[in-house]
C-alpha cells in the first residue's frame, strides 16, 4: 500500500512538472511571436550553471534518444558554445539579424542587428546587465563591471580617471619595455629564434599582467629569465613576480593565473571546502585566490600609507591610488565624509581585481589571435612588415616615440590587423543585458514596434554582427570548395581573415551611419569619439562591439589598443610568426625540402597547408568561453624567425 501511495505522489509531481514546463514554454513562445521576431522554440533554458557545465553529457544521449525530427530545429543552439560554433548560420536560416530562443521559464534574444544593438546599448536603465551573471567578478568586492545604477556611476567616476590620453604614454612605455622581454623569451637573448613555442598564449597572458599591474599597482614586472638582473628596475622597486616573496605561498603571477582559469569553483564551493578537500586541485585554487587577496591587501595598505604621507593626488597611472583618493576613507582627501560619494575597502579590492581581469585575459588573448592569424596568413604579415618599416625607419625601439609613432600604427594596416583580429574573435563574444524584470520594453525599428517581454535575457552578439555581411565590405570566399566556416557565411568572405577590409575602397557605397542613440560622456570615461580618420572603413555604430557599446562600454578601449598596437610592433618589426610544422615533418625534412628546388617548395607547401588547416579547424571547433573566449583544446604551436629566415616566406 505504502509503495503505491508513494508511486502515485511520484507520478503527480511528474504530471505537475511536466504540464508546468509545457505551459511555460507556450507561453513563451507565445510572447516570442508576438514580439515580431522570428523565434526558435527551445525545450530548455541554456544558460545556466548547470547545464553550460554539463550539455556535453547530455546533448550526446539526446541526440540518440529522439529522433533527429524532433530535434533538428533546437538542438544546435543549445551548447554552450552554440553562438560560436554556428556563428551567422541561424540568422541566415531564419531570414533575420534578430531572433528568439524561446524556452520555458525565460528567454533569449540574440541580435546582429546594429540598430537594436544600439538602442539596447543606449537605454541602460531598460536593459539592465544582468549582474546575477556576474557573482564570479565579485570574488573580492562589488565593482564598477558588476554594479548597475548609481552604483556604478560612484565606481565609473572613481576608477575612471586615470584612463586619459596623457596616461596612455605610460601604457605605450611599459607595453614596450614588456613586448621586447617576451620577444626575447622566444628568441632568446642570441636572437636566433626558430625555436618551437607551444603555448605562446601564456606568454601574452604574461605580458599583458605585466603592463596591467603598472596600470593598476604602478609596479613593473620583471620578465623571469630575460629581465632578472635589471639592476635599474629593481633599483626601482621592480617586482620579482615568479619569486615567492616572504609572507606568501605562491607566487603573484601563479595565484592570478590560476585564480583567472578556476574562477568558477571559488564561486561553486564555499571556501572552506576547498581549503580542507581532498583534491589538490581545489586546495591549489583556494590557496590562489587567499593569495591574490593578500597581494591586493598589501598593495592597498602600502598606497595608503603613501597616500596619507603626501599631499598630493597625481597617481598617474595608478588605478589603485587614484581609488584611494577619491575613497573618502583618508582625511583631508576631496570625499572625505561625504556618504555615498567615496569607495569602501572592499570595493577598492574589488575593482583592482576586476581591473586585473578585465585588462588582463582580453588584451592577452586578442595579442595571441594576432600571432595566430598572422602565422596563418603570411601574405598579411609582409604587408604589415612594409607598413612597419615605413614608420619606424629602422629606428630602435629606445627611439620610440608615442607622439608621432603611435597615430600611423593606428591609422593604417597595423591598426587594421587588430580591428580584423577583434572582429574576427571578440573576446567577449556575447555581451549580456536584460530587460527589466517586472515590465516589457518597446523597441522601435523602422516605425515598427516590437514588444520585448519582461525578464528576457539579451545576447548583444559581436561575434555575428561582426559577420553579418550587410554592414561589412565583403566579398567571394577565398576558395569555395572549402569554406572557412563549415555553414556561416559559406558564400562570402566575412569568416576570413583580411585587414584590408578595413582599408576603404573609394569605389565602394558608403554605409549609412545610425546615429539615433544619444551617449552622456561628462567625466565617466565614456568614449565616444570615433577612433580614426575617414579613409579607412568605419563600421556602422553598432556594427563593430569588441569593446561593447554605449554606456556600459570598455573603460580600457584606448589602453588596450595602445598595449595591442606598440606590442605588435615591437615584435614584427624584426620578427616573423610561422607555423611550426614539427607534427608534420621534423627540421632536416624542412631543411631538405627547402634545398630541393621546385619539387621541395611544393612538398613544403604542402605540409605547411596542412599545418593551416589543422590550426583553422581548432579555431572554429575548439574555442570556448569562460569569461572570455579561448582555444581551450589543442594547441597551435609557432615559431618565431628573423625576418628573412622565413621558412614559408614562399607561400601566397
Ligand atoms: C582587447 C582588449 C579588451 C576587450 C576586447 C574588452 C572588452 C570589454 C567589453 C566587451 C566590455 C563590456 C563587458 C560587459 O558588458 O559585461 C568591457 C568592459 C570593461 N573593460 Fe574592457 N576590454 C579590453 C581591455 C580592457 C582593459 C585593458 C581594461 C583596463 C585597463 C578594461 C577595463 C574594462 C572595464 C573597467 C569595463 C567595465 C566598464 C563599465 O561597465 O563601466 N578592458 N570591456
Ligand atoms: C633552426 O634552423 C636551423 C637551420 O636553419 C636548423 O638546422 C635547426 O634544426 C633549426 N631548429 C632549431 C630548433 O634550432
Ligand atoms: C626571481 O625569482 C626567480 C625564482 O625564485 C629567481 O630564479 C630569479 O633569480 C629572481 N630574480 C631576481 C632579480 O631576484
Ligand atoms: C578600426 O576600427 C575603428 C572602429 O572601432 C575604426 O574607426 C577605425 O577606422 C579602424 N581602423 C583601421 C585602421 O581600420
């Protein structure tokens, strides 16, 4: 009796489930088609933990249990990485740069369309970022990425000052002084090069802490194993960022990048799980984020001490001075007892570890697709080379300067190389927002009206309005046969690499400009002004969002350009990237194909394709986000040669 009594509860919990899921999910579609949009009907909602973390256990099982029927419209867009994997293959399908997935519970619009992005962008207060997304940001204190409202303008004002034009020199310095350690790091110090670099990312990531903690600390990180005896920087106060100084366990570089790769079990186990688990793992990532916190914390009480022993406030570029300033929490300092003007310590520690982030895996990633898409397409190097020489003149970089070099690396193919890169793979892929929870929002588009239901969650894609051919100069694909994306954009060359893109084609119909959203710019730090002049090809706003859009767009845009552009070039200038083709043939077989006239080119040509091929397949397969986009499988390993040591200069 027992048994059936329970067998029944079971069963009505099941029926219970089951008509509330079915319920829900009609309505939402109902609500999708009202909206105007073209939607997908999703059995699911995506984005959550649980399933981003599991889908690849699930998906599989799926896929055997139903029929392909059942499943065929719905189950490409519901992997974690489906925006990348199908990039503008379902705007194409539905006909629409906007669509709907619609799911039971909540949800998700994904657009392309740069008029929506736009408007989305520009009515903060309507489409809110959802900030319950953001926890893992908060590891160490709320912040001016994970605050909306009158929160985040108290944070935008407070850490937005160093972020001037007369700031970006030092960056340009430092960026400089780290470019030419990491160069030699893969040269080393004889210079001969030609040696294969299997993860030349962690090397970017490498640089790119090194210039951010400058910014940040204003502390100069020592290159280990280049720049070690650098007696004038350590005079100076340098830091020895491998060395594991007094007080610590682990050193600084460590604990960031591990606390950067395991920020998701920080905010999934409570701490003191980790510290007493039985996994070596998560002991390791718990002690990295302690750490962290400690270098923070010593940071923050050395500046303040500073601070209170000196009057003056010019940190330069100094994130955590300038926080410290403005805080309130010093007497004598301008917000010294105003309520709700100044930051909180934790809020100090917060935004310097959210500045650390932010500033850190994006810049380092988009040096990395750098190295590759030039390793990849070597025509484009030598063209970026010629521009290089142009600029430089053969000058040392100890005679480089920001005012006059820097304006013709942005205005011409260098810049042109990173806006391509950035369009390519922005690495923040999908820019989140919201629509309030409590009441829909109108969008008006072309005097139509549509209704965006309340709670929906908002993709700002980048990574296909960046490949959405009605806003982008294009044209045939490189070779038809093989596609450079398997179903996006197969008829056209918006997947391929080409900074000439950018270089504006007089003959071409100039692209009408959308300029209905209005950006307040007062003293947040909000960028509004376009980057360049107008013989070069400038997307339609809304169009191009590697730093978002609007309000709540990069802080670090300028900073991040100057770092990508004065790094490239200090590293072509006498370097080239190549693929290393070790998986395919060792170096005598190079050396002898290389020595075999007509025949020879040909074999190593054709190693050399496959090497392409095989690193263009792990991109468009293997990247995936966690916070930002990744080669998160396989590796492409490079190697960097003089400049006329190429061993596939030949290739076009
Ligand atoms: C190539 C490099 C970079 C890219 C592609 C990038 C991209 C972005 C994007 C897409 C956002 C919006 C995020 C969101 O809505 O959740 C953002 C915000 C932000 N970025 Fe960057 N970023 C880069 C470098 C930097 C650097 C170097 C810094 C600091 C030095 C920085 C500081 C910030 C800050 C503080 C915000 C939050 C702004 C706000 O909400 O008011 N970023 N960035
Ligand atoms: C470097 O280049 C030379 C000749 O150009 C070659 O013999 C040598 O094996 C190459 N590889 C490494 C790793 O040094
Ligand atoms: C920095 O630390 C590493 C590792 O402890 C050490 O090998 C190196 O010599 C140190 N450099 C300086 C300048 O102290
Ligand atoms: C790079 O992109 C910006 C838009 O963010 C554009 O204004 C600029 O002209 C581009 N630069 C080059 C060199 O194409």
């Amino acid at each position: 009796m027992k048994l059936v009594g329970l067998g029944i509860t079971v069963l009505s919990y099941a029926v219970y489930w089951v008509v509330t899921w079915a319920i829900s999910w009609r309505k939402s579609c109902q609500l999708a088609k009202a909206s105007g949009f073209p939607y997908i009907a999703l059995p699911l909602y995506p984005y959550t933990r649980f399933w981003m973390a599991t889908c690849g256990l699930w998906l599989p099982i799926i896929r055997k249990l139903l029929p392909t029927s059942m499943t065929d419209d719905w189950i490409d867009m519901i992997y974690d990485d489906s925006l990348w994997l199908e990039g503008f293959a379902p705007h194409e399908k539905l006909k629409s740069d906007t669509y709907i997935l619609a799911a039971p519970g909540r949800s998700i619009l994904i657009t392309a369309d740069p008029a929506v992005i736009t408007q989305i962008a520009a009515r903060r207060s309507h489409f809110p970022k959802p900030l319950a997304q953001y926890t893992a940001l908060d590891v160490f204190g709320k912040n001016v990425v994970t605050t909306e409202a009158h929160d985040w303008r108290r944070h935008r004002k407070l850490t937005s000052p160093p972020f001037t034009e007369k700031n970006n020199r030092l960056v340009w310095q430092e960026s400089i002084y780290q470019a030419a350690a990491m160069l030699t790091s893969w040269v080393g110090k004889d210079g001969k090069g030609n040696q294969t670099i299997q993860n030349a990312h962690s090397d970017t990531m490498k640089q790119t802490l090194h210039v951010i903690s400058r910014a940040i600390f204003n502390v100069r990180c020592l290159w280990p194993g280049v720049n070690d005896n650098d007696e004038k920087a350590i005079a100076e106060g340098a830091m020895n960022t491998s060395m594991v100084p007094e007080g610590h366990k682990m050193s600084y570089v460590d604990s960031m990048n591990i606390l950067l790769h395991r920020i998701i079990p920080i905010i999934v186990f409570p701490s003191w799980f980790m510290k007493y688990s039985p996994w070596g793992y998560l002991r390791e990532t718990q002690l990295a984020y302690t750490e962290w916190g400690k270098y923070l914390e010593s940071m923050y009480q050395k500046k303040k001490k500073e601070r209170i022993a000196s009057e003056k406030g010019d940190w330069g570029l100094d994130v955590m001075g300038a926080m410290i300033d403005g805080s309130g929490l010093i007497p004598g300092t301008p917000n010294y007892g105003k309520a709700d003007a100044g930051l909180s310590e934790s809020e100090i520690l917060g935004n310097a570890f959210v500045f650390a982030l932010a500033g850190h895996e994006t810049s380092a990633n988009t040096l990395f697709h750098v190295l590759l898409f030039l390793a990849l397409n070597p025509w484009c190097q030598k063209h970026l080379q010629e521009e290089l020489d142009n600029i430089f003149q053969g000058r040392p970089i100890s005679e480089w300067d920001y005012d006059n070099d820097l304006n013709p690396l942005f205005g011409g193919y260098v810049g042109a190389v990173m806006n391509e890169t950035l369009r390519l793979i922005p690495p923040v892929i999908g820019i989140p927002k919201t629509v309030l929870e409590d009441v829909g929002q109108p969008l008006t588009l072309n005097g139509k009206v549509h209704i965006l239901p309340r709670n929906l969650y908002i993709v700002l894609s980048a990574t296909t309005a960046h490949r959405n051919p009605k806003y982008w100069p294009n044209g045939p694909p490189r070779n038809p046969k093989r596609p450079a994306h398997p179903k996006s954009n197969v008829d056209n060359d918006m997947e391929e690499f080409k900074p000439e893109r950018w270089i504006l084609d007089p003959s071409a119909v100039p692209i009408k400009d959308n300029d209905d959203a209005t950006v307040e710019s007062e003293d947040l730090g909000v960028n509004t002004n376009p980057d360049t002049a107008n013989t070069l090809f400038r997307p339609t706003r809304g169009a191009y969002i590697p730093f978002s859009e609007g309000f709540r767009s990069c802080l670090g845009r300028r900073f991040a350009q100057v770092e990508i552009l004065a790094t490239m070039a200090v590293i072509f200038q006498k370097y080239s990237v190549e693929l290393a083709v070790d998986e395919w043939a060792s170096d005598a077989e190079v050396e002898r194909m290389l020595a075999g006239g007509e025949q020879g080119r040909k074999e190593l040509g054709d190693v050399w394709w496959k090497a392409k091929e095989h690193g263009e397949d792990l991109i468009i397969k293997e990247m995936k986000t966690i916070l930002t986009i990744q080669l998160r499988k396989g590796k492409i390993p490079l190697r960097f040669v003089r400049r006329g040591e190429e061993k596939f200069g030949f290739i076009s």
